[in-house]
C-alpha cells in the first residue's frame, strides 16, 4: 500500500484554513492558489499519515510518497523570490526535515519505506521548480547517515517523455542511478504525455458516434445566441458589470480555442474544466433570479441551447480525435522500427506499457484504472514479449 502526502485541497484546505483563522496554522505552508495549498512540515505529515491510516483501516504503509513538493519551488518563482540557489538550500532544508520526520514514522511501524514523487525530477536544471534526485538522496542521507528509508521515487515517463532514462548534461540517467543507490522509480503517467504544452493520450481516441459537422452546429448555436440577445437579454437586470449579451457566446468564443486545440484530451479538459464551470455559473444564475413569464422563456432557451451546445461539443471531440490520430502516427512511425513482429499490430496503449515495462530501472508501471476495458486493456500487455530494446525505442521518439 502506497499513500502520499502534501496537497492540501477540498476538506483538508478547510482544516489547514480554520486552524489559520484561530492563529493556529500548520507551520510552513505553501499558499499557492485559491483552493491549492500544500505542505511537507512534519506536523502536517503526522496529521495526514494518522487520517490516512484511519480511512485505511491500517496500521502500517509500505509507502509514504511526499506529493509534488516542488509547490515550494514554484510558490517562489511565482511570487519572486530568490536568488535560486538561496530558494534551493531551503527546499532541501525542509525536505531534510521531512525525511527526518518520516525516519521517526519508520521507528513508530507506520510507515515501512518512504520517498518523493516529483513531476519535475526530469525537468531542465535550469528550471526554478526542478527538484534533483541526488539532492533528495543527501537530505535522506543527513535525516539518517547510513540508514535511511529513502527508497521510492515516482516520475513522468512515457514514450515522449523519457529524460530519465537518458543522461543529462553528461551525468548517467535519473534511472541509472537511482537503480545504483537501490531505490525503486515508479513511471508516472505511462499514457499521457505532455508535448508542446498539452496533452497527448498515447492510445487510439475514441471517437464520438454520429458527430455532427462542426460549422452546421455553431451556425444553429449562434442563432440561437442572438435570440436569448434580442429577447430576454433587455430585461435583465445584472450587477457588476456584466453585459447580458456575453452571458451566451460559445459560437464566437469557440473560434478562439479551436485553432489552439491539438488533442482530444487537451478539448476534454477544457469541455470540463473550463466551458462546463463557467456556463454552470451563469445557468445557476439565472434559474435563481429570474420569474414569471421571463422564466417560462428562459427555461425554453435553456434546453435548445444545451442541447445544441452538446452538439457542438460532439464536433469537437471528433475534430481533436482527428488531431490526436494524426499525432499519434507518427509516434507509431517512430516506435515501429524498435518493436517486435508479435507487437507491431498491438494497439499502441500496449505497445507503451510494454516498452516502459522493459526500460531498465523501471521498477513499476503506474496505470489509473477509470473503466473495466482500460483495466483490461493493461493486462493483455502483461502478456505480451518486452522488447530487446526499449531505450533504443525512446530514443527514436525523443528524436522525432
């Protein structure tokens, strides 16, 4: 069993908030975003591992992953803070804390092992947030001279991005030494990569069915936007200074993000995460304050426009299908010539994990389980040969 510890968000952002409020804050807490905290102090730790054992029903972990701790590193960069070397010596110094902590944790028999998953143990030394695998490895070190329980590193690594499993200004590779002082790398986001500022899903898209064309649907939105503008726009009465007119312009507005969409999965995540949240604001809005005859019009609005919104939504899940498609050919293009004959027809999902699960010094391949034909999906690649030469592999891809 493996539990991390670190983001503070949603009902423990409420409890690190109300201990705030009575003077009574966790101590070195990194207050980067509304709604995203995060902290690494031993007292947070003791607080989390105690909840998470509780929920568990257990008395011991195996492992105790500090979450992201560069949160630190990029809070200063963000706010300004430096100089970079000054910000580094105390992230490391409270890492160091951290570890010392979770070196009393392993005396206690709540944790048996501990480590970092780090997004950025790969990134550029150059960079504010980049965190440095033989920096984590001497605070472990100073926590505990010569017996430390330092032993897990989790880190991005897919088939496009796969910095460590090749060397780094001259210095071996983040796999081969972290294989060397013993400790276990768990790959992180096997599927998704990050390349050229989004997301790409590294398996087939899966298509929508019966997608309408795309300019079909916005025209019938945008009709639909200039009705709610000439006749229920007038009678409201909205504070703040919001315009009515821009409470419904999804017909334009998507014009702006389409050009910018290069995945399926990068629209998904604006569909959700971007459009969904904001059209639900104004939609609440709405349906609280308005009465009467207004309503009644509103409500019959209401349900074309989403119903045609959805539409819209369909025709450009299929045209970012269409994008992923053409990105992900040539990543087979690239990943052919290193693979065996049994692998070349496997869907490109299995011929990913099975590459990773071959790279030397990968000792797990961490895969989400969010439906029943990803799971099993993921286990017909255990079935299948590793091939004889997967860095080869990630090195025709990195050149690509």
């Amino acid at each position: 069993m493996v539990t991390k510890v670190g983001y503070v968000q949603n009902q423990n952002l409420e409890l690190a908030t109300a201990r705030k409020a009575v003077a009574k804050p966790f101590p070195e807490m990194v207050e980067y975003s509304d709604g995203l905290w995060h902290c690494i102090h031993p007292e947070w730790l003791s607080d989390q591992l105690t909840r998470s054992l509780e929920r568990l029903s257990l008395e011991t972990v195996d492992v105790l992953l500090l979450h992201n701790p560069e949160y630190f590193l990029a809070d200063a960069a963000k706010r300004g803070q430096g100089p970079l070397s000054t910000v580094r010596d105390e992230f490391y110094r409270r890492l160091q804390q951290a570890f010392h902590h979770l070196e009393t944790e392993v005396e206690r028999g709540r944790i048996a092992l501990y480590g970092v998953s780090s997004n950025t143990a790969t990134g550029a030394p150059a960079a504010r947030d980049t965190t440095e695998f033989e920096r984590m490895w001497a605070a472990a070190e100073a926590a505990a001279p010569g017996k430390h329980h330092f032993r897990v590193l989790q880190v991005p690594l897919n088939l496009l991005e796969s910095s460590a499993a090749f060397e780094q200004a001259g210095a071996p590779s983040l796999l081969s030494r972290a294989q060397a002082r013993g400790v276990a790398v768990l790959a992180n986001r096997p599927l998704n990569a990050i390349r050229g500022g989004s997301i790409l899903r590294l398996a087939e898209p899966v298509r929508p069915e019966k997608a309408p064309k795309f300019e079909f649907v916005r025209g019938n939105l945008l009709a639909l936007e200039r009705e709610f503008r000439e006749t229920i726009a007038p009678s409201l009465e909205l504070g703040g200074g919001v315009q009515a007119d821009d409470l419904f312009a999804w017909g334009d507005r998507i014009l702006e993000i389409e050009p910018r969409v290069s995945s399926l999965v990068q629209w998904e995540e604006i569909e959700a995460h971007v459009i969904a949240p904001e059209l639900g604001k104004v939609l609440k809005g709405l349906d609280n304050s308005l009465g009467g005859e207004l309503a009644e019009r509103f409500r019959d609005f209401r349900g074309r426009y989403l119903r045609d919104l959805e539409g819209l939504f369909l025709a450009m899940r299929n045209l970012a299908a269409d994008r992923s498609a053409g990105r992900l050919r040539s990543v087979r293009s690239g990943l052919e010539a290193h693979l065996e004959p049994t692998l070349s027809a496997e869907p490109l999902s299995r011929q990913a994990l099975v590459t990773l699960r071959a790279v030397p010094g990968v000792s797990a391949v961490l895969l989400g389980a969010r439906s029943v034909q990803y799971v099993e999906d993921a286990l017909a690649a255990l079935a299948l040969p590793k091939p004889k030469d997967p860095v080869g592999a990630l090195a025709a891809l990195r050149e690509n």
